[in-house]
C-alpha cells in the first residue's frame, strides 16, 4: 500500500478503537456514577450493580490500550506533541484508573461496611472524572491548541477549560451516564431495575440537549467536512430512540440506542478532525496532520498486518465474554448448575472473573 493510505487507514483505526473504548467503557463508567446515585445507602444495590460490569470491565480496558498504543507506533508525533500539553490531565487520568483497579479488586476483601463504603466512593469519583477529562481533551483537540515551532503544546492548562472544552466535558459524562444507567436496567431485577428505568427518564433530555450544543458547535466552528452531519444527525436520531424505547420499557434497544449516539459522536468528533490530528490554532501551518505526524510506509504496514491477525481474536474473546454473562443480576435466583461440558466451561469461566 502507499504511505498515504496506510496513514488514513491507520487514522481510522484508531479512531473505531477509541470510539470502541468509549462505547465499551462509557456503561462501566456509568454504573460507577451510579454507585453513588442509585446505590446510596444501600450496601447490597451497590453490590449488585458492580456485579453487572466486574466480569468485563477489565477487558474494555484493552480497547483504550490498543489505541494508545497504536498512536504512539502510528503517529509519534501527535503522542509526542499530545503529551506535551496533556500531560498533567493524562497523568491524574492514569492514577484514577489505577485506583478503580484497586476499587475493583479489593472491595471483597471485607465485610467491613466502612471498607467497603471507602472503595464505593472511589468507583464514584472513578465513573465521573474520567468521562470529564476525556470529554474536555478531545474538545480541545478537535478545536485546537496553541503550538510552537518545536510541536510542544502551548496553551496552559487553564485554557485548556474553555467553553467548548468544559461543555466536552459534560456531554461525555451525561452520555456515559445514561449509558450506563441504560445498562443497569438491561441487566438486574426488581426494585434496582424500576429505578434505573426512571433515572433513565430523567437523564435523557439533559443528554440531548448538551449533545446536540456540542455536536452542532463542533461542525460549525471545527469540522473540516460537512459529511460529519451524518453521524450527527444519526447521534440525534439515537438519543431521541433513547425515549421511545424507554416509553416502550424496550430496555435492550435503549442500550443499543446509547451505544450507538456514543459511536455517532466518535465518528463526527474524528471525521470532522481529519486531516488534521492536533490544529494548531495560532498557526494552521504547525498544525499536525496525518501525514507529517505518521511513522513509516514499512512501520504502518508490519503494524497492519498484525492488527489484522489479534483484532479479530480480540472481538472474539469479548463477544464469548458478554456471551457467558448474558444474564439479569439477581442475588436471590443465582444461575442454574451447569450439566454439560459446555456449559461446566461456560459457568468456570464466570466463576474465575465474577467478582464481589
């Protein structure tokens, strides 16, 4: 293939991997939020509700590994020059995830309700900042940053919190927010379910109209394309289905329906970005493209050729993950003892990643 090409499949890769990662993670945020909105003052709703995301959300992880990664092998100078400006923001990004593996892990350790309420406060400020923090840094990157000549960063954290970049922000949290509360209702019984159907009422509208601020600002003042009106109106389309499903009590197509937004809105943010991958706002001819910024034509290649043999066992280990743990939480109707060999590996596989 020709470098050119390599450069704009490499781009599009790493964008449906992150929009992949916020599509997976976006719900495992949400019902962290949730921890301490529907599970407050309730010691067994917050188990339960970690129970939903514990056997995957390690495993959505991956997803923002891989498109770390392959901006740093694909495109070392959009890394480099990223970190440079981002770098304090990635950095409490990093400790806050690490923390939530913490939370994760070692929640079940005791009995103790004060341990345990420690670490439920640690999942909250885990399912809120992070979507922050992503939302205001891919604000400023499709809106774009001050760089000098030797492609650092300029503009200071400060200005990093604009309008744009803060309203970033808050879409990314309303939307993972819903998500993730669309999830919970997909997946547990009873009082826990009902009351996830309603915060799902009342959150949708504040979504849609933040999402739609956002969305439309961002194609007026920042895309490069008026094709990203596509996905954006196939954005809008979903969060208002969001509302018919949810009248509907159509629980597993208003997941469907948040997921999709969340990917719609990936595809707008990085195809109206294109060909730029960091504008430089006082100066387009600093701006960092994919082709001054890509490693290459023989590193994109061999990195192509290896996506192309891991990525498709990677969805496959995912879907028989989701596939294993399909079913309702529901502490007082566990799941029914496995007889076939089949479905002893299913119920040992669920036994090794269930977690308290």
């Amino acid at each position: 293939m020709e470098l050119t090409t390599l450069q704009i499949i490499w781009f599009a890769l790493i964008a449906v991997l992150f929009a992949g990662y916020f599509m997976l993670e976006g719900f495992d945020f949400g019902v962290e939020m949730n921890v301490g909105v529907l599970g407050r003052g309730d010691e067994a709703r917050k188990g339960t509700m970690l129970a939903t995301i514990g056997p995957v959300w390690d495993g959505n992880q991956v997803w923002l590994l891989v498109a770390g990664a392959s901006i740093f092998a694909a495109f070392p100078e959009w890394y480099a020059t990223l970190f440079s400006g981002f770098y304090l923001a990635l950095l409490l990004l990093l400790l806050v995830l690490i923390m939530r593996v913490c939370a994760f892990k070692y929640r079940g350790k005791s009995e103790d309700p004060r341990w345990r309420r420690a670490w439920d406060r640690v999942h909250v400020v885990a399912g809120f900042v992070p979507p922050l923090l992503w939302g205001v840094a891919f604000a400023n990157i499709v809106r774009g940053v001050d760089i000098d000549a030797g492609k650092h960063v300029t503009t200071s954290l400060i200005g990093l919190l604009n309008p744009f970049g803060l309203l970033g922000g808050v879409v990314f949290v309303l939307l993972f927010w819903l998500q993730g509360t669309a999830y919970l209702a997909l997946k547990t019984v009873g009082d826990l379910r009902a009351s996830a159907n309603h915060l799902l009422g009342r959150l949708v509208w504040p979504t849609i109209l933040a999402g739609a601020a956002f969305l439309v600002w961002n194609q007026l003042a920042h895309a490069n394309t008026q094709l990203t009106w596509i996905p954006l109106l196939v954005a809008a389309v979903a969060l208002v289905g969001v509302t018919v499903a949810h009248r509907l009590r159509r629980e597993g197509w208003a997941f469907v329906a948040t997921s999709t937004a969340i990917v719609a809105a990936g595809v707008q943010l990085f195809g109206g970005l294109f060909p730029d991958v960091m504008p430089a706002r006082n100066d387009a001819a600093l701006s960092l493209t994919v082709a001054n910024a890509s490693s290459s034509e023989h590193t994109l290649g061999v990195m192509l050729l290896a996506t192309g043999v891991l990525l498709p066992i990677v969805l496959a280990y995912q879907i028989w993950a989701y596939w294993v743990f399909r079913h309702r939480e529901d502490p007082e109707n566990p799941v029914a003892r496995p007889r076939t060999l089949g479905e002893r590996a299913t119920a040992g596989y669920r036994e090794a990643f269930e977690q308290d």
